[in-house]
C-alpha cells in the first residue's frame, strides 16, 4: 500500500497576489470573533522590496504585517546581527568564532545597522505606494537579551552570558535602543501600533545551564532564576515605555512559572500537544492575555478548513469562550526562509484562510 505524498504548497507570484487582494471579500466578522494572522520573521530569498510588498499585500487589515529578516542575504543580514544593529552605546565585530561585542566602534555592527536603516526605509517606501493611512499593527523581530547574550563574546572568547556584569549591560543597551528603533518605524508607517517580537530560543538552556563554553569542554552556570525575571520584566517595561507591545518566542512551558508569569504575550507552538497542556494557555487568554500561536507547516499543507475545525476543538475542549478568539493570532511553525519567496507567500496566504476559516466557525456556533 502506497502512502499518499504530502500536500504541499504552490507558488504565488506577484500577479496573483495582487489578484488576490483586489478580489478577496472584506471581513466582516464581529470584533470579538475576528482571528487574526501574521509570521514569525523569517523569510525566503534577498529581494526585501519583495519580501515587504508580499507580506503586506497578504497581511492586510485586520492582520499583523511585519517587518522580515532575509538571512539569504548574508551573515549581517541574520536576526542577531539585527539585534546587534538595533543596541544603543554598544556594537560587535564578526570573527571566526561569532559576533564579538565592543563598545567602540565596529565595521561590521556598522554594517548591520545600516542594513537595518535600509530595510525600514524600503518599509516606508512600500507604505508609501499603498493607499489610504494603514491602522493595523506592525511588528518587528528581534533577539531577546538572554538569548542575544549567549550568542555572542567578550574579547577573551567566552560567551558574554558567563559574565553578569556584562549581560546586564548588553540587556540594558538593548532596551535603550528601542527608542530610536521605534521611532524609525513610526517614521515609516505612521499610525500603526507597534508589536516587538523578542526570540529567545536559548532562554531554557539558559536557566538549565546547559549552554556550553565557547571551548566546549564543559557548560556554563545556569542564570539565576530571579535575574531572568528581572531581565524580562524590565524589557516588557521598556517596551510597553514606548507604547509597544511585547511580545517572547520561547519554548514558555519549559520554564519555571515564575519565569513563566512574566510573559505576558507569548509565541508558542503546541503541535501534538494534549488538551492538559493548554491549561496554561487557556488562563492566559481568561485573564485577557494574548497568545500567538505557530499553526501552519511551511512545507506541507495541511487544508485551512482541518486547521480551523482542530483548533476550535481544542477551543471547547478547554471550556473557553469564543469572544477570546480575538487575543490570539496564527502564524507559522517553523522558518520561511527555508522555502521560497512565492511559496512563502503561499503560505500566509494559508494562515490568514484559517483564521477567516476559525472566525467563520465560531461565528456559525
């Protein structure tokens, strides 16, 4: 017996995005019921014209567009290298080992900070062809400061994560630099709230201690479990200082639930995961919080309508009420800079149909 081969997603060229969104009817959903959907960062190819025009053309209102990060471009290109761009009093040389953080000034920080200033500007220069004033919020990504400090070194070769004096002021020259990042942005799309998307991929790894030196012979001690509360509660301050709302990617149920509370939006994937382990979750949204929630394979498609029916499933199963539907916007799970920039696309295409697929059923129920 033959397995039937996977779906996978086709390509979506320029011609049918536009097609598309000048076909698509309105939603218009009550407030309370409307999913919404966006991407994690990520995305295919080195065109970030291309890259902003699609991700806007598919994340229109009410949806949450996003600012991407195009790693085919190169190592300065990559979300840590944007990260490194976006501190404020400090900047990092790339050498064989990884990005080295200096307080002088560094060609490469330089680079990257001027790939930065670039991006936002061709983001202004694609709001600019479209029309009317755009009110949905636009979101941008970068390292969070636990992650950020474990993934680049001191002059003596270790990982800055093994010196606390040192990654309190890398955190602390992060959040400063929020500031003048924002405010570029704000330049570029006026009128649009703002979302901060902080990765921290490495933050369990952190609090277990398992991250290794930069020799690799052994692993360096675990952060304080009160010091990574204080770090994500001062970056959630200073955001939300800035009239931004944070948000953290990070394996949430891994962590200790201090830690845990201390998120207040967070980007999850709970594939496979049982009805139980969303309880969580699900007092989250109860006590008005939000949650993205990573849904859509970036490779094989699975139809938005089976989408939309098991995440209502698991909506009831947990007893929650569908005016909660709003606080929590689909995404991808997994890296769309794996793909392609026309199947990419494809892709968000597939999310904002669930989420209308989702809206649709709840609205029905």
């Amino acid at each position: 017996m033959h397995r039937a081969a996977p779906a996978l997603y086709l390509p979506t060229d320029a011609e049918m995005l536009a097609i598309r969104k000048d076909s698509e009817t309105p939603i218009t959903f009550e407030k309370h019921l409307t999913v919404r959907a966006s991407g994690l960062g990520s995305w295919a190819g080195e065109n970030i014209f291309d890259a902003v025009t699609r991700i806007r053309g598919e994340l229109g209102e009410p949806h949450i567009s996003y600012l991407p990060d195009l790693p085919g471009r190169g190592y300065r290109a990559s979300l840590l290298a944007r990260t490194i761009a976006a501190l404020e009093g400090l900047s990092a040389d790339a050498t064989a080992s990884g990005w080295r953080i200096t307080s002088g000034f560094a060609a490469e920080g330089s680079s990257a900070r001027s790939l930065l200033e670039s991006d936002i500007n061709v983001l202004a220069d694609v709001v600019g062809r479209e029309s009317g004033l755009s009110v949905s919020p636009l979101k941008i990504g970068l390292l969070g400061p636990l992650s950020l400090a474990a993934s680049t070194y001191l002059t003596n070769g270790e990982r800055l994560i093994s010196d606390p004096g040192a990654r309190t002021d890398l955190a602390q020259s992060l959040m400063a630099g929020l500031d003048y990042l924002t405010r570029q942005l704000r330049q570029a799309v006026p009128g649009a709230p703002l979302v901060i998307q902080f990765d921290e991929p490495l933050l369990t790894p952190v609090a277990a201690g398992t991250i290794p030196t930069s020799s690799g012979y052994r692993t360096l001690r675990s952060v304080p479990r009160h010091e990574l509360v204080a770090t994500l509660n001062e970056l959630h301050g200073a955001t939300a200082d800035l009239e931004a709302q944070p948000l953290v990617r990070t394996d949430l149920l891994a962590l200790d639930p201090e830690v845990q509370r201390v998120i207040a939006t967070p980007v999850v994937d709970m594939t496979g995961s049982k009805t139980a382990d969303w309880e969580p979750l699900a007092a989250r949204l109860e006590a008005g919080g939000g949650l993205y929630l990573e849904t859509a394979d970036p490779i094989t498609r699975t139809a938005s309508g089976d989408l939309a029916r098991s995440l209502w499933k698991t909506w009831r199963d947990l007893g929650l009420h569908k005016a909660l539907l709003n606080q929590m916007i689909l995404t991808e799970r997994g890296d769309l800079a794996t793909t392609d920039p026309a199947r990419a696309t494809t892709v968000l295409g597939h999310l904002t149909d669930t989420a209308r697929a989702l809206s649709e059923i709840a609205q029905e129920a």
